[in-house]
C-alpha cells in the first residue's frame, strides 16, 4: 500500500484523512442525535447546546496547546499558523473536560453530560483514526521502528509500530468492555464517561513509550504529563470501581 492514501477526482486528489476527519464530525454527531432521541435527557435542549459551545472552546484550546508544547524544542517558532497546525486528541478530551465543568457550574447543572457522548465520540475516534492510518507519516501518529511481524512502512522505507491501529483495537474493545458491562450491571450517573476517558488516558500513557516523540530527561514527554494529570483527577475510578456502579453509587 503506497502512503498517503488519496482519492482521485478529476485532476486533483483528496486525502483519505480529510474524509474520514469530517465523517467522524458527521457521523459522530448524528449517532449522538440518534441517542439522544432515545434516551430520556436530564438536561435540557437550551443548557445541551450551551455546555456543547463550552465543550467546543476548552476542546480547542487543549487540543492546540497541549500539541504545541508536544514539541517544546520547538517553541522558538510559535506562531498563529503554528500553534492552528498543532493538535492532538489528549487536549483536547481534557480541554473539553474542563471547559464543560466550568460551563455546568455556572448555569448550575449537576447531571452527567458525558455519558450520552461516550460511544458517538468512540466511532468518531474510530474513523479518525483510520484516516490517520492512511495519512502515513503526514499525520504524525506512526510508531517507533520495529521488526514485528505486523510492522509497517508508511513510506520511508523503515517498519513501524501501527500505533494508529492499536488505536483502533483499543476503541473496538472499550466498546465492547462498556456494552458488556452495561448489560450486565447498571453504571452510575456519569461513570460511563469516567471509564471512557481514564482508559483512554491510560492507553496513551503506555503507548507514547513506543511513538517517536520528544521526552524529557525523565524519560516522559508531554503528552505523558497530561495523561499523568487526567488519571490523578480520576483516580476514584481506580482505586474505588465498585462506585462506578449505581448499587454502590
């Protein structure tokens, strides 16, 4: 398979990655919908789209800033141009966080928000991360070298970790894993999105040790630091489970 993968149309072409980039928005957001039809909301429609726009804001920010200081050797050359060029998934789920705490606590809503985003956000992050196979090493998600048998050369005639399909793996499971034990036992309010999250940030934690990417003396980059961050802020997930679930909610 030649990397990057594009679409031919007439005399140009368009990068898979765009594709399922803007699929992932779109189909993420009309799954979403669909759930929520579904689903008895205990917030309304008004304080729904004012929490979105805080989600949106503190996404943004995150997923910017912490893609910036990704790279701290190279700082010297921030600009607009570079800090819009730079971003990454981890920001920008606990940017969301936060900006969604701080929109629920002024218009006062004490409710899981969270829990109904949790498996539109998964298939959103499925198709992005397909995307993100085909883009190669455009897109920066590749591994480091390796001589495992499944392997791949993205184009630079070294074979790599597929970071961006153990991604894919990983999401495959955790829904599973939560459908599983939501059909078995009944979560508490807001506990789905506490899994969803604290595992994802444990994922990335393990797999940045195998991603090409800068590290400090300690031997930690910053991606790494924020996972740390986000897990010590849920860290009632793990040291008291039996909370997650409404019997002992």
């Amino acid at each position: 398979m030649h990397f990057p993968l594009n679409i031919s149309l007439g005399k140009g072409q368009i990068p898979v990655h765009f594709v399922c980039e803007t699929l992932a928005y779109f189909i993420g957001y009309r799954y979403y919908s669909y759930l929520r039809q579904k689903t008895h909301d205990k917030i309304s429609a008004n304080h729904r789209l004012i929490i979105f726009v805080g989600a949106a804001a503190g996404a943004f920010f995150g997923s910017h800033i912490v893609g910036v200081l990704e790279h701290p050797e190279l700082l010297s050359k921030f600009s607009l141009l570079y800090f819009m060029g730079n971003k990454t998934i981890v920001g920008g789920l606990l940017g969301g966080l936060i900006g969604v705490e701080y929109t629920k606590k002024q218009i006062g809503v004490t409710a899981s928000s969270g829990d109904l985003m949790v498996y539109p956000l998964i298939l959103a992050m499925f198709i992005g991360r397909v995307g993100c196979f085909f883009a190669g090493l455009e897109d920066g998600t590749y591994g480091t070298a390796s001589n495992l048998p499944w392997a791949i050369d993205f184009g630079d005639g070294i074979r790599r970790h597929p970071t961006n399909l153990y991604e894919i793996i990983f999401w495959i499971l955790l829904w599973g894993v939560l459908s599983f034990t939501e059909g078995k036992r009944q979560l508490a309010d807001g506990a789905r999105f506490k899994i969803f999250l604290s595992a994802y940030l444990v994922f990335r934690f393990l797999i940045e040790f195998i991603k090409p990417n800068y590290v400090f003396n300690f031997g930690l980059g910053v991606i790494q630091l924020v996972c740390i961050a986000g897990i010590l802020y849920y860290y009632r997930v793990f040291i008291q489970p039996k909370k997650l679930f409404l019997k002992y909610a």
